[in-house]
C-alpha cells in the first residue's frame, strides 16, 4: 500500500500513514530478501507443471462447442428453463453450454472464460 511519510528520525521515516484507510503507524521497512539457494536447475523429467484449472475448463467448452454447434444455440434468458447440456447464448459471455442445474432458480453455465452460475426459471 501506499503510504505518506508523517515524521522522520534523521533520514529514516519514523511515522506513515496509509493513504487508503488513512492510519497512522510505525514505518516498517520491506521484507528482507532472502539469499537466494544455489539449487540444482531441474530437467524437464523431473520438472512439475501446474495446470491452470481455468485452462481445463476451457478446453471442456471448445469440446462442447465443436460437438453442439453454435446454430442450436438459444437466447439466454432469465426466466427460461433450462436442461443440462443446453447450448445458451449469453449477451456478455458469449456461447455456453448448461452445466447442471443449482437449486431451484440456478443454472451452472460453461462459457469460454470459465464456469458462471446464473439464475433461470
């Protein structure tokens, strides 16, 4: 966060305050920075990659798209009923195919940015 400095002890600050909540503090110096290890750089073999969970979620909706088609698709509307594996077409989120339903005026849609609960009738 950004902060003001209020007063200073020779050329240190001594006082801050926070310009978002307006708080008066101690100045705290940053983290100290770590030395960093000399570690052996990892082979590919043994090199763990993590997998952006949104990353999945989109390939499951490029999948479903290829398989339904985008002519099928009906208007989303609030009111409307929906079935799992419906192919909705959202004004902001584009194409989506319903996911599951939520309760008894909830959809889970799947639309290319990822997975949106939405109300429906």
């Amino acid at each position: 966060m950004n902060h003001t400095i209020v007063s200073m002890v020779q050329a240190r600050p001594a006082r801050v305050q926070c310009n978002t909540c307006g708080g008066v503090h101690n100045y705290r110096s940053g983290k100290p920075t770590r030395p960093t290890a000399s570690a052996p750089p990892k082979t590919s073999a043994t090199r763990q990659t993590r997998k952006d969970p949104g990353h999945s979620a989109h390939q499951e909706w490029v999948s479903l798209q290829l398989d339904q088609g985008a002519a099928k698709a009906t208007v989303y509307n609030m009111q409307a009923r929906y079935k799992v594996g419906d192919l909705v077409k959202h004004a902001k989120f584009g194409l989506g195919v319903v996911k599951a339903l939520s309760g008894a005026n909830k959809v889970e849609i799947l639309f290319e940015e990822g997975l949106k609960l939405l109300r429906c009738g």
